[in-house]
C-alpha cells in the first residue's frame, strides 16, 4: 500500500506550527500594540486554547510593553538552526578542544550543551555566534562544522 504524503501550504504549516506552541508559549494580548501583526507572541496568542482558564501570557498592564520597543517583541521570521556539532573538535588540538568544550559548558550549562551537541536542541544564530566567538577566543580558526540545519520559527 502506498503511504500518502501531505504537502502543507505555507500557510496551513505556519498554523499547525501555532497551535502546536500555543498551549506552552509565553503569548502576548495586548491588542493595541503595533508590532502585534510581526510578533510571534500575538500571531501564536491568537491560536491560543479558548477554553483554557490560566494561559501564560505578557502583562498588558505593564507600561513596558505593548509599544515600538517592546522587550517581549519576536519578530515573526523563520532563521536557519543548527543541529549537533558532534564532529566539531574532530580537527583541534587536545588542550583548545578541552578549554573550548568547558567554556561552552560553562556558557550554556551541562544539559544544554550536551543536547546541542547530540542534536535533541536546536541552536538559534545567536547560540551559533556565542560558539564561534568562544572558539575564536580559544584560537580556533578552522570551520564550526555541524551535523546538520533547519529553517525554524525563531521562537
């Protein structure tokens, strides 16, 4: 029997990528902010369970919020993701692998750094430029060679 295979609009995907993160997203109500239209926290906010009596959600009465230079604006855009860099010390010398592998230990914890290792932890770009500047910092000036990549809302 032959497998169906269902090929998603874009839109249809951005959807079900929403409402798979809505029950778990810290969202955002605050109608009269105009950034609401690019930001993730109003786009997702907006597939939000209805019948949920507790949803975690940005204060709208803080004045912090809600206006051109919200700190809690993400803008709804899809960045390309790093997964696992399980090969990346294969071509360093021992003593610059070890203080690179410590230093990121010690920048994102034990748990995140051995998920992004292995790849159960996607890395966003800025976790990609925080891993090149430490190894630069090292003086490894070689390639940052990961496992693989993905486009993926910059949650």
């Amino acid at each position: 029997m032959k497998e169906k295979v269902e090929n998603k609009s874009a839109a249809e995907q951005q959807e079900a990528d929403f409402r798979k993160k809505a029950d778990h997203y810290l969202v955002c109500f605050i109608s009269s902010c105009p950034l609401r239209e690019q930001c993730l926290r109003w786009l997702v906010g907006e597939y939000a369970d209805p019948t949920l009596v507790v949803q975690t959600s940005v204060n709208p009465h803080n004045p912090e919020y809600g206006h051109e230079q919200c700190t809690m604006f993400r803008k709804k855009q899809r960045v390309m993701m790093k997964r696992g860099f399980t090969r990346m010390y294969y071509d360093m010398p021992g003593r610059m692998e070890k203080d690179i592998r410590w230093a990121l230990i010690g920048a994102f914890g034990h748990r995140q750094y051995f998920e992004m290792r292995k790849g159960a932890r996607l890395i966003t770009p800025e976790r990609q430029q925080r891993i090149l500047d430490t190894c630069r910092r090292f003086g490894w000036q070689g390639p940052i060679i990961y496992d693989g990549e993905q486009e993926e809302w910059d949650w």
